[in-house]
C-alpha cells in the first residue's frame, strides 16, 4: 500500500522556521515527482513547492521562493520542506503529495497527484 506519512508543523511567530516532513512506505520516493501544498480556510488549495524525480528539478510559487527549501533524502525515503521566515499568510494545511504519472512535478493539484499526505497544520502567529 502507497502511504505518505506527514510531521513536522505546529504553531510558530512570524520570522521562525518549520520543517515539514514527508516520508513514503510502499513505494520509492526518488521515483516520483512530489508537490507540496496548502490549504488555508476558505481557500483553494494551492501549490507551494514541488520537486520532479530523476533531475531534482524544484519549482516554488512566488509568494515562498526565498524563504522555501523542498529537498529529499533518498536513504530516509523523505521529503522535506524547510520554512524560514514564516508570515501569518502561511498558515494553512500542509499537504505532500507523489506523482504517480509525470516525472516533472508542477504546482498544480493535477489528479496524477494520487497519493496525498495525511495534512499537517502550520500556524504563524505572534
């Protein structure tokens, strides 16, 4: 059974940092395309990182490029989001998701995003 299974987050000040993590069972990790994504209450979700398989190619939205890190452990079959400088306008539901079709990752929430993460609250406030 494909499994994503999610730690890290939690309730942060503006300015600090969190790292999320995203550990796969049942499937290798480096093999796929992972995204990262957030939900905030009241709106969409939305694509924050992703990193593609094979070439490590990563893409961020821009309201994060600069304070966003996705990497990825192959030993640890994890992926990792590090968060610095956190703004109250990051606080949302954090979500990984494997791609199980396309090596190159997007930031949409396309369907062959089909294993998902179970979601991991962060919370940015003073």
């Amino acid at each position: 059974q494909l499994q994503l299974v999610q730690s890290g987050g939690g309730l942060v000040q503006p300015g600090g940092s969190l790292r999320l993590s995203c550990a796969a069972s049942g499937f290798t990790l480096k093999n796929y395309a992972i995204g990262w994504f957030r939900q905030a209450p009241g709106k969409e979700r939305e694509g924050v990182s992703c990193i593609s398989s094979s070439v490590d190619s990563t893409y961020y939205v821009d309201s994060v490029n600069g304070r966003f890190t996705i990497s990825r452990d192959n030993a640890a079959n994890t992926v990792y989001l590090q968060m610095n400088n956190l703004k109250p306008e990051d606080t949302a539901v954090y979500f990984c998701a494997a791609d199980s079709v396309f090596h190159v990752c997007g930031l949409h929430a396309r369907p062959t995003y089909d294993t998902w993460g179970q979601g991991t609250q962060v919370t940015v406030s003073a």
